[in-house]
C-alpha cells in the first residue's frame, strides 16, 4: 500500500490569510452532502452534455 502524499501548500494572493483554528476543523463535517449526491445522482443518469466546438 502506497502512503498517502500529503497536500500541497498553495500560495494565497496577497491580503489573504487562513486562520489556523480553522485548520482541520471541518474535515469530517459533510457538508452540502445532499447537493453533492444530487449532482452525482443527476450525471450518473443524464451525463455530460455534447460540447460542439466551433472555430468562428
């Protein structure tokens, strides 16, 4: 079993900031899980629509 990488830390823009309480504190929160099961309920049944691409 490979061990698991751990994320990457991403640069924020300038004037933004995480505040480290928050850190971790949601992880086994689900949130908008009913939303999250409906989109996938909705593009396991219909799917993705045909894009057509047109060079204009």
């Amino acid at each position: 079993m490979k061990p698991k990488k751990e994320p990457t830390k991403k640069k924020l823009l300038e004037g933004f900031s995480i505040k480290p309480g928050l850190d971790k504190k949601y992880d086994d929160q689900p949130l908008f899980k009913d939303k999250v099961d409906r989109a996938n309920h909705i593009l396991k049944t219909v799917g993705l629509p045909d894009f057509k691409l047109t060079a204009e």
